[in-house]
C-alpha cells in the first residue's frame, strides 16, 4: 500500500486504509446540501441510530454515506458542535491524508501566484480552497497558521509537512488563539511550529511599508481581505481631511497619506496598533495622528469638537459572530454609521465596512440609508465592494462571502 493509498489517522499521526475508515450514515434526502457543493454537515442530518454521532472522537476521520448507502465523500467529525461534520474530498481515491494536503495547498497556492506579484496574500481560505477550517497567511518566508477545528488541529502535523513541501518557509507560526476555537473544544495557544518566527514582518502595500506584528497582533497578523479596499479608497484621498475609525495598525489611513492626504486621523482602542501605524508611518516618510479610544467614544467626542472629514473609513470587527446576535449587532451598525456621517463634510465620502457574514449587503446599506435620512442628507453610493481575490468565495457556501465595503458619496449638511 502506498501512501497515497492511506489515511491521515489523528490518533496515531500515521497511515491507516480508507476501508478501516468507519461511516457516518445521513437521513433519507439529507445530501442535497452535499451535492450542491457545500461541504457541512449539520448534526440534525445524521442517523444517529445507524451511525451515533457519541461513537466518534472529536477529529475522527469518515466516510460520509447517504441513506441508501451512496459515497458522498470524506469528512472530519466533531460531535460536540452544530456542524457535525466537513468535507474534506469526494473522490475515494483520495482520502484526507497528507497527500491531500499537498495537492490541497499547491491548487490554492497557484491561484495566488497568478493574482500577486509578490508573496503575500492568504494562501489557504478555508472552505473556499476545500481545506475547511484552516487558514493560513504568508508573509514571504514566513506562514501565520489558524487552525479553527477539530479536524484540522488533528492534522497538525499534515499541515506543516504539507507547507514545508509547498511554499518551503523558514518559520510558521500557530496562531491559535480564535475564541472560536472554544466551540470546538479546543485550547487557546499562540506558538512557534517552525524555524524563528519573527516579533513582526514588513509589508509593502500602495507604497507604505507596514509593520504588521505576528504573536501579538490580530487575528493572522494583517487583514489582506481588505488590500483591494485601500487601493479603491487611497484614489479618493488627494488633498482630503481623513478619518480612519478601527484602523488597526493604520492600513486605511497610511495608504491616503501615501496618496495625498491633506491630513490623517487613525483611531483605534489599542495602544499597541496605533504605535504600530505611527511606526510605520515614520518609516514611509508620512505623517499621520493618532486617537486612542473606544470608536462610538471617540466619533462622539469629534462631533463635540466640530470636527469635519472629506473621507471617513470605518472598518469594525464583527459585530454579529452569530445568528442571535444579529438584532444587537444590527443597531450597533445604524449607530455607528450615523456617528460617522455626522462627521462626513459636505460632498465627502464614507466608506462603510462590515465583516459580519450574518449582516447582509442590503441592511449595511440601509444602515447607511437610514443615517443618511436621519441627518437630512443624501448619500449615493458609487461603489459596493468584498474581500480581496486571495478570499474567494465558493458559490455554494455563502458563508464565504462575509466582508462588504459600500464607498458613498454623503452631499448636504
């Protein structure tokens, strides 16, 4: 038996058959989700009694089967969650194992290389390059990897063998530390996997070198999603007043200085980011201020000061990370939104941002709609916008179509 004939078997890190691989039985009809091309399984589509979901370990590796005993593919299994199961292949010639990896990585990476010049990007997004549940960031020679379930942290070591084979970095980092990763039953930890990783790696971006922390930073260290964002936004920036509200290590607001910005006004809560973002912008020969401060907080306190923009970006984190959360978070986009208009001079722009995937595109802009009534102005929008190239989307998991960006023009006073 070779191994590309073998299995991926967590328990042991090595290879076992695919014929040892046990089945996870679905209920009658419940594989049409399956067949349109998503890859989750809901706990509620098993036959629990042909196949009890309590027979698995968190990680397992399956065959998944419909009623009729069809193959529909490999999964990983986590019991414990909503979203019992993943697909990770629907040919069995090739089962999860490290094969599957290589082959896995190097699809995605050559996707990048034909959109970047240079490698920096996200390499592996998820569901969208068919690895469910990993993320992983390059930053030259260098790998930021999150691994967001159970399945994917029993491949570990896969993982890294796979990207020692594809893109041969000299240092990766496990950047373990989503909260998500508690609904899963798994630890919160941040460490080396690879070589020395660096405190923080520079990044060339719409002429400004960034330097982006790794182990202390968010999330993967940089937010590439939003690399097209900045350009779009930069070529609205000569000669204007700028606000750039949750702007992290001052992405936003560093690449309008770079294009020729009047002035440039970073806020964030984080100490950290800001020294980050005045750094960087030292270092590209820009001159930028900062605000450190809670977002409503600060917007309130430069309504108070008269203050006006000619551009205005806000770029929050998720107010909505679930289904139940929506109602709350749903406000707090109206709220926010209305804060920033406020600020926006006559004939500005805002750019409006959310990368709530339970925030749909049309209650962002009704967000903005609404403000814009409530202050008596106008606001047209010029451009709606998503993530980066390097985040497809796969048409049947529309989940991986979260960021949305809406660049409107706010005319009156």
């Amino acid at each position: 038996m070779t191994d590309r004939d073998s299995v991926f078997d967590p328990a042991t890190g090595g290879q076992r058959p695919p014929a040892d691989l046990p089945p996870l039985r679905l209920k009658p009809h419940e594989e049409r989700r399956l067949q349109s091309g998503h890859l989750w399984i809901f706990s509620n589509e098993i036959d629990v009694a042909a196949t009890p979901l309590t027979a698995f370990a968190p990680g397992d590796c399956v065959q998944v089967r419909s009623s009729r005993d069809r193959f529909l593919g490999y999964a990983y299994v986590n019991p414990q969650t909503l979203i019992a199961a993943r697909l990770l292949g629907r040919d069995p010639a090739h089962p999860p194992g490290r094969p599957l990896l290589v082959h896995r990585m190097k699809v995605a990476l050559s996707l990048r290389e034909r959109l970047y010049a240079k490698p920096y990007y996200r390499l592996v997004f998820g569901e969208s390059d068919l690895l469910p549940g990993l993320v992983v960031d390059r930053y030259d020679d260098t790998c930021v990897v999150q691994v967001g379930t159970a399945g994917m942290e029993a491949m570990k070591e896969g993982i890294l063998e796979a990207l020692e084979r594809v893109v041969k970095p000299k240092a990766v980092l496990w950047k373990n530390d989503s909260p998500s990763r508690g609904l899963e039953g798994l630890p919160a930890y941040v460490e080396a996997a690879l070589g020395t990783v660096p405190e923080e790696v520079t990044i060339d971006e719409g002429g400004v070198t960034f330097r982006v922390p790794l182990a202390a930073g968010q999330k993967t260290g940089w937010f590439f999603d939003q690399t097209a964002n900045r350009a779009a936004v930069a070529r609205l920036a000569a000669g204007a007043r700028v606000l750039d509200v949750f702007s992290y290590a001052g992405s936003f607001g560093l690449q309008a200085a770079r294009a020729g910005a009047g002035e440039v006004l970073c806020v964030d809560a984080s100490a950290a980011a800001l020294e980050a973002a005045a750094a960087s912008a030292a270092a590209s020969g820009l001159t930028v201020a900062t605000r450190k401060g809670d977002a409503f907080d600060a917007l309130a306190a430069l309504q108070e000061e008269r203050r006006r923009f000619d551009l205005v970006v806000i770029d929050p984190p998720a107010f909505i990370k679930r289904r139940k959360d929506h109602p709350k978070g749903l406000a707090a986009y109206r709220k926010l939104n209305q804060q920033a208009m406020q600020l926006v001079a006559r004939d500005g722009f805002l750019v409006s941002c959310s990368c709530s995937w339970h925030l749909h595109a049309d209650e962002l802009t009704d967000a903005v709609q609404r403000a814009a009534r409530h202050l008596g102005r106008l606001a047209q929008v010029v451009e709606f916008r998503g993530q980066a190239p390097d985040h497809p989307v796969h048409p049947a998991i529309p989940e991986t179509r979260y960021l949305k960006a809406v660049i409107c023009r706010v005319t009156g006073d």
